[in-house]
C-alpha cells in the first residue's frame, strides 16, 4: 500500500522551482524511480499516477515532477528546449541523489521516454529504462507544429496550440529537437530496456517503438498496449502499463544495495522525526529501515500528506490491540481470522465521559478520548466476545495511555 505523495520542489536546469511528487511506500523502501512525463503534460496524468501507485507497492519509491514552465513548476516554457529537459532530468535525479539516493529505474512517457533514453547512459545508478510512446527521436516532436512549422523558423517564435492550450514555440526549441540523435544514445544505453506502445498510436507512430527496440542491445522487452491511445487515457490502460512496468522492474533493480534496506547507521536509535522543508508541518519519520511521513490536514495549514500525530497515537493503540489479540487467539485457539481494529481519537470534556474515571472527571476540564471497535470473523459465544474485550484492554499501549508516562526531554548532543 502507498502512502499520499509527498510534496517535492527542487531547482531545475533554467533556475525555476521545480514542482514535483515523490510516492513512497507505506512500508521499506526498496529502490527509487524517475518518472519524466510527456510533452506538454504534467507529473499528475493517469499514466504517472498509476505507475507510481503499482511500484510503491512494490516498495519502490517513485519521484515524479513537472518540466520548467509545466504543471506546477515555475520557469517560462518557451525557454526551454529538449536539452533543457534531459537537464531537468539530471536535476531530479541529483536531488534523489542528494536527499535519499539515486534512481534505479527511469520511466519516460512520449517526448519524456525520449529524454530518459538520451539521459540514462550517463546515471551510473540506473539499471533499467521504461518508455511508454516514445520518440525514436526527439524531433519527431516537430510534426505537431503543423503549418506554424514555418513561421517559426521564418520569425524565429510563434504561438502553437498543444493539446487544446497555447505555447510559444521558439526557433531554438526546434533546432534543438533536430539535432538530437536519440538512437544513438539507445545503442550504447547499456541498461536493460522496456519498449511499451500502442499500435493504434497516431501522435507517435509504432515505427518509432521498432527503430528503438532495433537499436538497442539486450537485455530488451517490447509490450504492446493494444488498443491504448498515446495520452494512455483510459484509466485501464494506464494500469495494465503500471502492473507490467512493476513487474518487469522487479527481475532488474538490485534492492539489496538500497541505503534504506541495510540496517540503521550506527547511533540512530529510536524514532527521528525531521521536517522535511515542505510546507508549515510536513516531516518524515525514520523509524529503522522505515521511513513514513507526518503532517497535519490542509484546515490546519499542512499538506495533509501523511498522518497527524494524533493518528500515529491512534495507529499505536490500534495495531497493538490487534496484535494482542492475535495472540490469544491463537493461544487459546480461537476460531476467529480478520481481526481489526478502529481508532476514534476526540478531545472530550471529563463532565460528559461516562467512561472516564471519577479522578479524571474530578480533574475536570478536556481530555482525550480513545474509542476502539473491533472485528473479527469467527462464531465464538457470547462469554468467549466477552473475554476478547476484556484481552483488548491489556494490550501495552493501552495500559501506557491510561497510567501516564514520564517524557525528559534533552537537548541531543
């Protein structure tokens, strides 16, 4: 299970903030990703949405964000060019780099699979590239220009509509795109390579996915996505794409190199928990090998991208109740499967819970109030549903809420 995307922003190649997304898995990470988006697109289409939600489940984290002057991303567009692009893609990659560690796997979309192909011979960490309807070579972009084709090479700029939406094109931008070479860079990738493509594709041709598979060298896959348009805008096909590029990925990404997979470092004790820059609240959680994300929700000023404190108190009582549980079951043989348990947390005045203890209420003013409901499957009698209400009880967490604790709080060395 993935956790919410973590809100991200780096400096791109032409100085813009850069806005991007980085879905980590609700559990160990395994290795990280890249995914560059298509041609006037941004890093929230259904196909990047749906590949990161398949490899985070898989334990792969995947960073995905907007080219200068796209999506949420700052910059002009019409400054940039395809090599201002495959610059992009260096940035995002030196931030993984930087701040967790390089990407292992590149997953490129239409213009962005073309960029990804020019730029993974030079990333010693990668191991395997995916494109999705990409361009044998970048301009094959041209052609989308049409009769404006002209005019900017004539004055050097024109507006060109995209997709239904406006660009300013400039001569640099075209000239660029004609003297990249991208099966050049293919034939000396060095990676292995997954080719998915659509045969009724009429932005980029199916040709296009035969002249890269031609000129690269193995070990090389080709998926064809039947009858998937280019954008992948049915939702089934953007899946079908996500469940076969997790697959494949698996058979090539060393997870056992992974920083996050080996044990925590010498002296890292405990649970740290860091922000993370992002926003007024965002922090992340490094619990082990684990790491997780804390926030608060949008009403209170966060980004509401991962749980609040008091849901992590929640998740503390609730996966300990549940564990307790298991336990009896199976101690005293229980025939009962599924157990769960739900966590209500509310700030309640001492007067109005009935549950309370009378020391509690006589201290008056508001408390919080932890309500548990739990499930099972099973036909147990009544004394039996009974006896596990009373096991839920003495769960450790419970018993820790309800005696105090002490909290020192020191200043770290």
């Amino acid at each position: 299970m993935a956790q919410r995307p973590i809100k991200v922003e780096f400096d791109g190649a032409r100085g813009a903030k850069l806005a991007a997304r980085l879905d980590m898995p609700a559990g160990q990470v395994r290795a990280y990703a890249l995914f560059a988006h298509c041609f006037t697109c941004s890093k929230d289409i259904a196909a990047a949405r749906h590949i990161a939600g398949a490899l985070s489940a898989e334990g792969i984290a995947v960073l995905r964000f907007d080219f200068t002057g796209l999506g949420g991303s700052g910059g002009d567009f019409s400054s940039t060019d395809f090599s201002s692009n495959v610059e992009d893609l260096n940035k995002a990659v030196q931030y993984l780099r930087d701040n967790f560690e390089g990407p292992q796997l590149l997953i490129g979309h239409s213009l962005g699979g073309a960029a990804v192909l020019a730029a993974a011979g030079d990333i010693p960490e990668v191991r395997a590239v995916a494109t999705i309807g990409a361009p044998s070579d970048a301009d094959h972009v041209v052609h989308n220009f049409g009769a404006k084709l002209d005019e900017i090479r004539e004055k050097g700029v024109s507006e060109v509509s995209l997709a239904g939406r406006p660009f300013t094109i400039r001569r640099e931008f075209v000239d660029d795109l004609e003297t990249q070479r991208v099966r050049d860079r293919v034939s000396a990738l060095g990676k292995a390579l997954l080719v998915l493509h659509a045969p009724l594709d009429t932005t980029v041709g199916i040709e296009n996915a035969s002249n890269i598979f031609m000129a690269a060298k193995h070990p090389k896959s080709f998926v064809s996505l039947d009858k998937a348009d280019h954008l992948l805008s049915r939702e089934e096909d953007a899946a079908y794409a996500a469940r076969v590029i997790a697959s494949w990925a698996s058979g090539y990404l060393d997870v056992e190199t992974s920083t996050l997979s080996e044990q925590p470092p010498e002296g890292l004790e405990g649970v740290e928990v860091r922000e993370t820059g992002l926003g007024k609240f965002q922090s992340t959680v490094a619990v082990g090998s684990h790491r997780l994300i804390a926030d608060e929700p949008v009403s209170y000023g966060g980004f509401d991208s991962g749980p609040t404190p008091y849901d992590f108190l929640s998740t503390a009582l609730g996966a300990c109740t549940t564990m307790t549980l298991r336990l009896y079951a199976d101690r005293k043989n229980l025939p009962i499967s599924n157990i769960s348990t739900t966590v209500l947390h509310a700030k309640v005045h001492a007067s109005d819970c009935d549950e309370c203890s009378d020391e509690a209420k006589e201290k008056g003013g508001r408390i919080d109030r932890f309500e548990r409901l739990i499930s099972y499957d099973g036909d147990v009698d009544a004394e039996t549903r009974a006896r596990i209400l009373e096991i839920a009880d003495k769960c450790p967490v419970h018993k820790t809420l309800e005696a105090g604790s002490a909290v020192v709080t020191k200043e770290k060395p």
